[in-house]
C-alpha cells in the first residue's frame, strides 16, 4: 500500500468520524410533552468542527395553549413530574445528553449555571442573552451571533427571564443548554452552546 494511499484512508476515517460526531451533536433532549413542533424563530451557527464553544443556537417555539394552560395552573409541579430520564448511551469522555430538569421559576437570579462552565463574567453581569453565550469577560467572538437575534425575540426573552410566571431548566448537551417555558406569551426559548 502506498503512502498516499494510507493518507486517503486515514481522511476518509477523520471524515467519517468527524460526520459520526457533528449528527451526535444535533440530538435535542426537547421535552416531547411540551409539543414544541412549531419552530417560529431561529438563528444558529454551526461549524463542521465542534464541540468547543463555536456552535450556537437561538431558537424559539410556540407553545401550544393547552400546554401553556396547563403550565399556567400546575407551574413547577407539572414540570418537574416531566420524564428525567432517556434511554440513551453516552460517553465518560465524549458528548453527553441530558433532559431539562430541576425546573425554577422566573426571575432568572445571579447563578454559576448561566455561565458556560462557570466562567467569571465579572462582578456586575446579570443573566441575558449576552452573558449566556459569552465564554469569558472580554469575549468578542460571538457578538456577532448575539447581534444577528431578532430584537422582537430578544426582548421576548428577556422578559420571560426578568420577571415571574415563567420557567427554565438547563439540560441537552453537557447540561449547557437552557429552556425558557413562557405560558403567558405561549413561547418556549432554546438557547443552544457546545
């Protein structure tokens, strides 16, 4: 066997590998219950490598009002007694998956989990859209992504965090992910990192 063509079978493999890993990323952990099958908004940005804070999505759904009626009069009990868990495979070392559980209830305080990994933002940050795909204090790199989300979602969002009646849980990839259920404006927020 030649060398050129040991290089195009070690490609082939990083390829096929690569592919293997980038379709494990896309799996959604969204809860089935919560009947979010009508995507109003969204905007992301995926590279072909990842994970490693590059990839990002905003997207929210509606919700449907018989959900959001339910949400609106049984709030964390209804959605704490949602399914924990998924029969799913994962790795020690490699991407993993999680249900959003250990639901709470709005305003969205000061807390590690908004952070990615728990990074320090500095002392004066609040949870926003900003400070939640922002790795570090200084970090530019996705003001971009940030800017491109509509202002109407944006502002959508930032209400449903800021003030009560709504509800969120971290969950999906890693447990880095968020869900922002708001039965009063019948909208779910997915904040999807890696």
């Amino acid at each position: 066997m030649t060398q050129r063509s040991l290089i195009h079978r070690f490609l082939l493999l990083l390829l096929v590998a690569a592919t293997l890993l980038l379709t494990s990323c896309s799996k959604s952990w969204l809860p089935t219950e919560l009947k979010l099958n009508h995507a109003v908004y969204q905007t992301k940005v995926e590279h072909f490598a990842g994970p490693g804070g590059i990839n990002q999505s905003f997207t929210v759904y509606e919700l449907p009002p018989e959900i959001s009626a339910t949400i609106t009069n049984k709030g964390l009990a209804y959605l704490n007694s949602l399914p924990k868990e998924k029969k799913e495979a994962s790795s020690a070392t490699g991407p993993w998956w999680s249900t959003f559980n250990n639901w709470r209830a709005t305003p969205v305080p000061i807390e590690v989990a908004w952070l990615r990994f728990g990074r320090d933002l500095g002392k004066d940050w609040k949870p926003s859209i900003t400070t939640f795909y922002k790795s570090f204090k200084g970090d530019d790199g996705k003001n971009g992504f940030i800017t491109s989300i509509s202002p109407e979602f944006s502002d959508a969002f930032h209400e449903a965090i800021s003030a009560p009646a709504s509800f969120y849980a971290f969950g999906d990839y890693r447990g880095k992910c968020l869900l922002v259920v708001s039965p009063k404006s019948g909208k779910v927020f997915y904040l999807y990192r890696d």
